[in-house]
C-alpha cells in the first residue's frame, strides 16, 4: 500500500514499496492552486498512486505533471494522469520535450528552457538540466524556490524500506546501493562523466533544504554539502569498472 508523508508544507511524499527488489518508489503531489505531481509511477502503479493523489486532492484538478527523465518510473503513467486530469500539462526541459513528450504525451507538454521558471500558485519551480545525471541526455530537475526543495530523481538512491524523512547521513547509504548495484546487472546505473561534478556543484549552489528522492528517504539538513559529497561517492563507485 502507498504510504504518504508531508516532508515539507503541502508537499506529500506518496511512497510505494516493491519487496521483491527492496526498493521504494515515490512519488510527490505539490497542493497548490495548481497542483503539481513530480513522478507518476509506472503505468502498473497508476491505480494506487490515484487512490493516495485522491485522499490529497481532486485528481482532477491536477495542473502540472513533471519528472527528471523519460522513464517508466518516471512517467510510464503519464497519459493516464492527462486521462483523468483534463486540464494537466507535462513539463519537461527542451530536449526531453523534442524527443520523447512530443510524441509520447496525449497533450502537447510545456518545454522549459535552462533557469525558466513557472509559479502554481504560493510556489514558484525552477527548471535545472543536468544531462547525463542521473541518467539519459534529456534529464534535468525541478527545484521548489520558496521552500527550497530539490526533486533530485535517482540522485541518493537507497535500498530498503526507510523511513520518509531523514536528517541522517544518507551518502552511505547510497555508496551500499551503488555497491549491490556493481555487483549485478545493474553495474551501469549511472554514468560518471566529467561533467558530473560541475552539474552537482549548480545544483548545491542553489542551496537545498530538502532532497526529496525518488527511492528512499527524502532528506533535509545540509543538503548542498551532500550534494558535493555525491561526486565523491560516485566518483568512487561508478568512476571505473570493477576488476573483472
């Protein structure tokens, strides 16, 4: 069952376990004049995502519907949000737009360029690319001005059925996640590039309150001194293959 957690005013972490890998999926519904949901969930997901939505608002008066990276955890669901929210858009950054949501989105989506910015209302939402971090060229994230929450995608990622906010260190957590994940399938999850570092260093200039991630605990306390420490961890665990 999705369990749902206030992290910051009016924002509501909807969270949705997956025993069989160990891992949570959330996802974040903004109520706000014109509310906001940041990951829709894989199309699977869709029927317990509606029903948490629901105890928050009307889905129907859902406005804006936004994500880092085309995909299924990300957006699988997309088209049915825009099925039962008639007035909702997808917002995504330029190259996300061009060359996934214009053919993949029921709607036409809202393109936002590098810094553009776009109010729902008490919240004002700022459009961050960041190619290649944490996955495709089209990825990038949104960033809440006012209350200064970062919606960082698979940035953090943890395994585990944790708890929905924490002030603990959570960069050892993700360095044992990225650890599982060399061991498996999985080895590939994330690219370390050049511009790894460079692209964490703009997000922490913005200078977060709370990381809200998309598998496990959203964190608040010094988030663009871990936002730094990331490239560490992986620079560490993703900067080279293991030995074979």
């Amino acid at each position: 069952m999705a369990t749902i957690t206030e992290i910051a005013p009016d924002v509501h972490r909807i969270s949705i376990l997956y025993p069989e890998i160990n891992l949570q999926f959330n996802h974040f519904l903004i109520n706000d004049d014109e509310p906001l949901l940041y990951h829709t969930g894989m199309r699977r997901m869709f029927p317990e995502v509606l029903e948490a939505v629901r105890t928050l608002i009307d889905p129907a008066k859902l406005r804006w519907i936004g994500f880092s990276h085309f995909e299924v955890d990300e957006c699988g669901s997309l088209n049915e949000w825009l099925g039962v929210a008639p007035y909702a858009q997808a917002v995504s950054g330029v190259v996300g737009t061009m060359v996934n949501l214009n053919d993949f989105a029921d709607r036409p989506p809202r393109a936002l360029n590098a810094g553009e910015t776009f109010n729902t209302g008490r919240f004002s939402f700022r459009y961050q690319p960041t190619p290649h971090l944490p996955h495709g060229w089209d990825a990038g994230v949104l960033f809440e001005e006012t209350q200064k929450v970062l919606f960082c995608s698979d940035l953090f990622t943890h395994n585990g059925d944790v708890e929905p906010l924490t002030e603990s260190d959570i960069l050892g957590r993700t360095r044992e996640s990225l650890r599982d994940f060399q061991t498996g399938p999985l080895m590939d999850y994330m690219p370390y590039t050049p511009n790894t570092r460079p692209l964490l260093e703009s997000l922490a200039a913005l200078k977060p309150r709370t990381l809200a991630t998309m598998h496990g605990s959203s964190f608040t306390g010094d988030c663009a001194k871990a936002l730094i420490d990331l490239d560490s961890v992986m620079k560490e665990m993703l900067g080279a293959h293991p030995p074979q």
